[in-house]
C-alpha cells in the first residue's frame, strides 16, 4: 500500500478530508476509542501488522503509523 493510500484510507477513520504525515490524530477533533480501534483493524487486515496497544500508544503520527506497518 502506498502512503498516499494509507493517508487516504486513516482520513475516512477519521473522518476527515485528508491528513498528512505529520498529522497528529489523536489530536483531531472528534478522536475517539472506536477511530483508535479503525486504525488498528485497518493495519491487521491491510497491511498485515498487528500492534499491541502500548506500542499503538506510542505512535503519535499517521507518518509514524505508517512506517510502524
């Protein structure tokens, strides 16, 4: 998956036109425990990686959540 992609497919989570690397999503208005749950489906069942939540707790950015995959 490109990164273009992965930046697309995190902006329909969380529901927002668009994000970008630097991005920081837990601090986006409306930031919720079922958005956190999104991404965290969204990287298993796309991308094949599975975070447990204290690593997913560390990541602050959708730059670093992508390279987290």
């Amino acid at each position: 998956m490109t990164r273009e992609d992965f930046r697309a497919k995190v902006a329909a989570i969380l529901e927002v036109p668009q994000v970008e690397d630097a991005t920081r999503f837990r601090e986006l208005p409306g930031w919720c425990s079922l958005q956190a749950f999104g991404l965290l489906v969204m990287l298993e069942n796309d991308c094949g990686v599975r975070l447990d939540a204290g690593r997913f707790a560390e990541i602050e950015t959708v730059g670093a959540l992508y390279d987290a995959r």
